[in-house]
C-alpha cells in the first residue's frame, strides 16, 4: 500500500517548529517570541485575531498549530514559494530579503538568507 504524500502545509509547518524551536511550544526566544513557531508578541495578537476573531491563548500547542496552519495556508493561497514562504516567516518580507542580515533592536543577530537556505535544506530531508 503506497503511503500518502503530506499535504504541503504539512511539511512547511514541521519545518518551521524544528528550526524555530525543535519542536518545543513553550519556547522562549531572545527577542520575545514564544512556542514551536516563535511568535512575536504583536504578530499572534494580528494573527489570532485575523482567523480566529480573538486573541487565543498563545500556551496552548494546538492553537499555535491553528494559527500557524492558518498563516501558512494563506501565503500558499496567494502563490507564494515556499523560498518565500520562508523568508516571510523570518522577515515579514517576501521580496528584497535576500541581503537581510544584521543585529535586531534586542541585540539578536539575523541573516535571513541564511534562514531560508536552512529551511530548504531541512524541508529536502523530510
């Protein structure tokens, strides 16, 4: 019996928990961000509102699925790449990203090329 192919969202979403968080939703970041997709504060407030009508509770691993998913479901619907798809999650950027790289205002360093050099490896191997 031939094993079903993963939907793509599918893949996206397990890429981004084993890079943002390896897979840990109460992970804390340097930057503020929380859970297995290391959401900014203000960015699940947007998020959550967006697709669910209220802020829900950021704790709880299955809602930070559900926003993920949603998120991500949206950026496939509007023909975004997963390249794209990628650098958004890092950046909030989907064009003019490729020479993002510096120190945010934590003090935190970023590359997003990087990021998303990461992410397509990882996505290959899974």
């Amino acid at each position: 019996m031939k094993q079903k192919t993963p939907k793509k969202h599918n893949n996206l979403l397990s890429v981004f928990r084993i890079i943002e968080s390896n897979n840990n939703y109460s992970a804390v970041g340097s930057s503020g961000e929380y859970g297995a997709y290391q959401f900014m504060p203000l960015m699940w407030i947007a998020f959550s509102t967006m697709f669910f009508g209220v802020v829900l509770d950021i704790t709880e691993p299955a809602n930070q699925d559900k926003v993920a998913k949603a998120k991500v479901l949206k950026l496939i619907a509007q023909g975004l790449t997963d390249t794209q798809i990628a650098a958004f999650w890092n950046s909030g950027k989907v064009h003019d990203w490729e020479t993002l790289q510096g120190v945010n205002r934590f003090g935190v360093p970023f590359n997003v090329a990087e990021y998303v050099n990461r992410f397509l490896r990882i996505k290959n191997q899974t």
